[in-house]
C-alpha cells in the first residue's frame, strides 16, 4: 500500500513538470534543482553565517570558523558531514527558501561521496524523512551520477571539487568502494596555495587581506595546467605574465603562478602531502577490479567537478594516465577521457537525468518502509 500511495504521489508530480528534486552537496557548494532539467536552479556556498548568539560555537569546533563574533558554519569537509545542523539548515534554505517547495511534497534524490561512512548515510535518511518530513528520497554515489551525465553506466569517474578528489570504479551502475581513491588536495586547497606563491613572490598587506572569494576568482580566470611544468618553471619565457584587477586601484600580476597553482593535483607532495597525485589515483583504481573489466572502464574515465576545469587539465591527466600504464606493463589499456564543457555541474546533471527516468521511480526509499525498517534500510535499498 505505501508503494501505491508513492506512485500515486510520483504521477501527480509528473503532471506538474516536475518528478523530484535534486541535490548535489558538495564540501564548497551545493546545487539544487528539478529533476529533468538541464541546469540546477541554485548553486549556494554549502557553508553559512550563523550570528554567534545564535548559535554557540566553541573554539575548533568540527565545521566552524569564528570571524568578527559570527560564526561560519562548514557543514561538509573532504566530502564528510561534519555539523548535521549546519546541513538541516543548509536544505532548509535551499528546498523552502531557494525552490520554494515544500519538503513533505516533494521526492529528493541526493548526491552520496565516496568518503561517507555508513552511518553517515543513515543521517542523511534521518534528517530527511525526521527534519524535512519528505515523502521519499534517494542517496546515490557521486561516482555513478557522474557517469550518467555522459549516458554511461561503467567507467571510472575521476571527482575534483571544492575539499575532496576521488578516483571510483563503477561498473553496471554500482560504485565500486573498495578500489575509491581519495585525495584531500582540492580547489580550496589550491586557493589557500595560489595566495601564498602571490605572498612569497611579493609580499603586499593588501594581498594577505583580499577575501577568499577574490582569490578563488583569480585562480578559475588565470590559472591552468602545464603540460610540461619542470619546463615551464625553468624558462621564465614560458610563465606569459597576466594582470588581474582587484578594484580599488590594485593590480596583481601573475606568472609562474598561474601553472604552480593546481600543479599539487598532479603533485601533493608540493605541500607536503604523501599521497600520489591523481594520475597515479586513477591508474590505482583501476588496478584494484578484476583485469577482465579494466579495458572497458579505462575506456570511459569521465571528469567531473569545478577542479577538473582548468585549461590543460584532461590533456595533462590524460598523458600520465598513459605514463602509468606504459610503465607498469599495461600497454594494452588506452585510457578514453570524457571531459564535458559542463563537467562543473556534472553530478548534478546526472542526478537530474536518473531521477526524471520513468524506469527509476520504484527505487525511491519511501517514508513508510523508513518508518517500518529505520534508517538501516539505506545500505540495502541504496549501493
């Protein structure tokens, strides 16, 4: 009888235009819109000002940023919930404030990381069905919803974003966890980078000062991938100066920095960090299913999020994705990426297509099998 009452509710959607909505929740930003459109409606900073009155907030508290007595909430870090009030809000303002939709109504697939530990998911059915009183949801891999965006179903989605970077096999619709790469050097990361090779080239107060908003701007319309970056870096004829900007009669100049800036994608350990770059991620991946289904996944490596955007940066993966497999006796796998111009919101395009298929609407997790199994049924109805 719930599956009934379900269908019923999908079809009277349906006739509206609408069958669900849809949210991708990334660490930097989330978008949210209706399933079968094109494009989501909202794309909004994941994280928020909440007035410290408010809310208290305790010094390095997990998800939270004290600046001038407000308190800055981070809800999602590495593509992990770190402050479940943070996020109740966040979906408030994005489902009754931004669609203006009304949450008991509407079915909402959202996006699942790679990086969520189980329990987590079962906290993202809780708050749906508890906080928003919505009458079905779907959580679904980041991974696979990259897939879809290009009409596959198998391949390896390589996810660079705001805070997290993964390299996920799927195959017939199904991540495969277990062979998921992770890297924590991000678009975040890049920015926080991208102002200290501006500090240490010029040391300027007003620099040290510009909000990382700015900054962030000046990395997506200045910064891109060498091809060669040993090269590069070496021959200053190489680094084509450009001026940014700033406003108030304040001009920054970038050089070499335009390609040191998301070189520790391919090379973490220029900030230290031990894991290999995301060539050698993939490559790992890749190596971790059986040898009878790497050709075919190597044959659809789709690149998706706002860090696989900078010019140069599927030709620079693609060449050592190459590399790896020449070097490690692998010749035979001719690695085929899949780099949409809309890659940027390719997670939530993919949401937007799975959801909108007549053949998906029996694959919603209802509110009356929730109410009758828990929050535990997720790790059946969804893998």
């Amino acid at each position: 009888m719930a599956s009934l009452s379900n269908s019923r509710r999908v079809r009277r959607l349906s006739s509206l235009g609408h069958v669900a909505v849809v949210v991708d929740q990334g660490s930097g930003f989330t978008k949210a819109g209706f399933a079968g459109e094109e494009q989501p409606r909202l794309v909004l900073k994941s994280s928020s000002l909440v007035p410290s009155w408010d809310r208290p907030v305790l010094p390095g508290a997990p998800g939270c940023e004290l600046a001038g007595g407000v308190a800055r909430a981070h809800p999602i870090k590495h593509g992990v919930v770190v402050d479940w009030e943070a996020l109740e809000g966040l979906w408030e303002r994005l489902l009754v404030g931004g669609l203006r939709v009304c949450p008991d109504e509407w079915p909402v697939l959202v996006s699942d990381s790679p990086s969520a530990p189980p329990a987590g998911r079962e906290r993202v059915a809780e708050l749906l069905f508890e906080a928003l009183a919505v009458p079905a949801c779907h959580l679904a891999s980041t991974a696979l919803l990259a897939l879809c965006s290009v009409g596959a179903f198998s391949g390896l989605a390589l996810e660079a974003g705001a805070g997290v970077c993964h390299a996920t096999p799927v195959y017939a619709g199904h991540s495969w966890h277990k062979a998921t790469f992770r890297l924590d050097v991000a678009g975040s990361t890049l920015s926080r980078y991208l102002r200290e090779l501006l500090l240490a080239a010029g040391p300027d107060h007003r620099l040290q000062a510009l909000p990382h908003k700015i900054i962030t701007q000046l990395k997506k319309r200045c910064c891109y991938v060498s091809l060669d970056f040993g090269g590069d870096l070496c021959n200053p004829a190489r680094h084509h100066p450009v001026s940014f900007y700033l406003g108030g009669g304040c001009t920054v100049c970038l050089g070499s920095e335009r390609f040191c800036c998301p070189e520790p994608l391919f090379q973490p350990g220029l900030l230290g960090q031990a894991e290999p770059g995301l060539p050698i991620l993939a490559f790992q991946a890749l190596q971790r299913v059986p040898a009878t289904l790497r050709t075919r996944l190597a044959n659809t490596v789709v690149l998706a999020g706002g860090s696989t955007l900078f010019p140069g940066f599927p030709e620079r993966l693609e060449l050592e994705l190459e590399a790896q497999c020449r070097r490690h006796g692998c010749g035979t796998l001719q690695p085929c990426l899949v780099a949409k111009p809309g890659r940027g919101t390719a997670v939530w395009t993919g949401g937007s297509m799975v959801a909108s298929l007549r053949t998906f609407q029996c694959r919603w997790m209802t509110r009356a099998m929730y109410q009758e199994c828990g929050s535990r049924l997720v790790h059946e109805v969804f893998h």
